[in-house]
C-alpha cells in the first residue's frame, strides 16, 4: 500500500531536515539551502534506508510546501512509532483489506448487482464492456501458451546474475530483503509497496523464495505495471507458472 511507505518517507524526509538544521544563527539561509538541495537529500535516504524513487513526494511540490515551515519546529523521528506505524498498516490494514471481497460477495449473494442477460460476462470490476481486455495483466488468456515465456531467455539470464541458492533467491514478502534480487526490482522505481505485491503474487508456493520460473513471472508482472497497468488482485491461471499450477494460492 503506497499509503505506508509515504508515512516512513515523509518521517525520514523530516527528520533529516530537522537534524541539519543549526540551534540559532543563520536558520533562514540553513532553510534555503536544504530546500535547494532537497534532490540529494532525497537520495542519501534512497541509499540509506533503501527506498524507492516512486516513493517519495514529487520534489518541486516538496520544496513548494516546506517554503512554509519552520524546520526548528519539526518533531525529533521516534522509531518505535514509526514501527508501529508499520505494524498498523501491514497487518491490520491489510486484514482490513482481505476482508473486502466478502463484503462484496454479501452484496452480491444479496441482489446488490444485477446478473443476466445480454451484460452477463462482459462487464467486471476492471472492464466496462470489454474494455482493456487482452493487456495488460489479461494479455495472453485463453493462449495456449504461457505468455511469460516470449521474453523469458532474458529473464533467464538475469535470474542467473543474482546468484541463485539451489535454483532459488531469497526474501520477504514484506521488504523483498536486502539482497540483489531487491535491487534489481528497484531498478524499476516502481514504489516499495507495488513491488511488495509483485514478490507476493510471483510467490506461487509461498515459500518466501523465487525460483526461474517465479522470478521471469515477477518480470512480467513489473512490465505491466510499468506499462500504466494495475496488477490483479489475484494470480489469474494463465499467468501461473506452468510447472506450478498444481499449487493453490
């Protein structure tokens, strides 16, 4: 959820402008200059706590609203809030958010939406009448073959560049781990968040590692996103793995 990663960034963002800033003389010049130089301080928290680009607020609006602020009154980062914070919008929230499709089958089940007729199959939460269908995540439905496999040698080949422990790579659904498999996803600049959600889906069998197959998946699945498409909520049969559709996600 982008939601969660804003909190953290904006937390580091102001934190470092606080820590900067001098106790009493040359504060308005001291202000002018971190506004100006926002970008780098952008990119010592990108190293430092390794977060992606399309996670911080857009700079020019950034430097636009702290023109208003006073950086003296900024509250000192508490990490145990911060943490809790975390806690709040990866657990509870994301209970929150499982528990919507029931809801929406409750409706359903109650009359809330209209079945039959003419309509029937062609209109759905992310099309109306049809449209959009066969891209994005739909592209390759129906197709005989998995649609992954086009671009799948040079997948290969950068799956074997990240040094797979017995044909597998590490990490966490959660942050994608500090390893290289993280930094190769990051080099999309998708958000934190997005790339959370592609670890989890190309996770066919939930064993918190990708293996070949999984991994040229989560490919795919960045290049729809960064094709200006949203990611399924769930991992539609054609876009599973063929070795792994005996798995129930």
């Amino acid at each position: 959820m982008k939601c969660t990663i804003n909190v953290q960034v904006h937390a580091y963002i102001i934190s470092e402008l606080k820590k900067e800033m001098p106790s009493m003389f040359g504060r308005e010049n001291k202000k002018k200059e971190l506004i100006k130089d926002l970008a780098s301080i952008y990119e010592k928290i990108q190293r430092e706590h390794q977060i992606s680009p399309g996670d911080f607020p857009e700079l020019k609006r950034m430097q636009d609203q702290l023109q208003h602020h006073d950086f003296t009154k900024f509250n000192v980062m508490k990490p145990r809030l911060l943490e809790a914070v975390d806690r709040m919008l990866a657990e509870d929230i994301a209970r929150l958010m499982a528990m919507i499709p029931v809801e929406e089958a409750s409706v359903n089940k109650e009359g809330g939406i209209v079945h039959g007729g003419a309509f029937d199959g062609v209109m759905n939460d992310n099309t109306v009448f049809g449209f959009g269908r066969g891209e994005g995540a739909d592209a390759g439905a129906g197709d005989p073959d998995w649609i992954v496999a086009k671009d799948r040698f040079k997948y290969d080949q950068l799956f074997d560049t990240l040094n797979p422990v017995d044909g597998k790579i590490t990490g966490s659904c959660k942050t994608l781990g500090a390893n290289a498999a993280k930094q190769e996803m990051l080099k999309s600049k998708l958000p934190n968040s997005v790339l959370g959600k592609v670890w989890k889906l190309a996770d066919v069998d939930k064993d918190g590692m990708l293996d070949a197959d999984e991994f040229a998946l989560a490919m795919h699945l960045i290049n729809i996103k960064l094709d200006g498409n949203d990611l399924p909520p769930e991992l539609p049969l054609h876009l599973m793995p063929p070795s792994k559709r005996g798995f129930q996600a």
